[in-house]
C-alpha cells in the first residue's frame, strides 16, 4: 500500500467526507489528509485498524518472548498458552 497516492488535503476531507469514508471502507486503503501541505492524519477503516492492532499485539508479545529466552526464562507451553490467552481477552477488553 503506497500512502502516497492516497493524499488528500484537509478541505477535500471536509467537502467529501461522505464519499471519502465510503471509498476507505470499500478499498481499504488509507487516506493521508494535509493541512498547510503537511501530513497530519492517516484515517483508515476500522477493520484495518482493529486487524493492525492485534499484529502490533502479537509482535510485542514475541519480542517479549525473546527477551525472555534471552534471559532464561521459560516456561512449559502449556503455562505459555495460558497466558497468552489471558493476555489476548485483556487486550480485546482494553478501553482507549
């Protein structure tokens, strides 16, 4: 996905929105919206954008997994399991 064929200054966003939000959901492709001929904002569907935090969710916990080998400390992979379910329900429920 190249972000840059998909910029749009602010006064489009606020003439189009309608249309824009629609051909976001549709496309799935981002928008990078400038003000003063600066990227600002990136808006994005909520399905990428729930998709994207459940990957940068999982990639923390395997660097935290490797950090932990690094260090010696392991556990069996049925604790390992465990709580990695518990840490996924944790962060589904967290509010932002």
């Amino acid at each position: 996905m190249k972000l840059s064929t998909s910029v749009k200054p602010i006064s489009y966003l606020k003439a189009h929105a309608s249309e824009l939000i629609r051909d976001i959901t549709n496309t799935r492709q981002a928008l990078v919206v400038t003000q003063n001929g600066e990227a600002k904002v990136v808006v994005q569907d909520i399905r990428t954008y729930e998709r994207m935090q459940e990957t940068l969710a999982l990639l923390k916990i395997l660097t935290r997994s490797k950090q932990n080998i690094r260090r010696g400390k392991l556990k069996s992979l049925d604790n390992t399991l465990t709580s990695l379910e518990k840490r996924i329900i944790a962060f589904k429920n967290e509010k932002i």
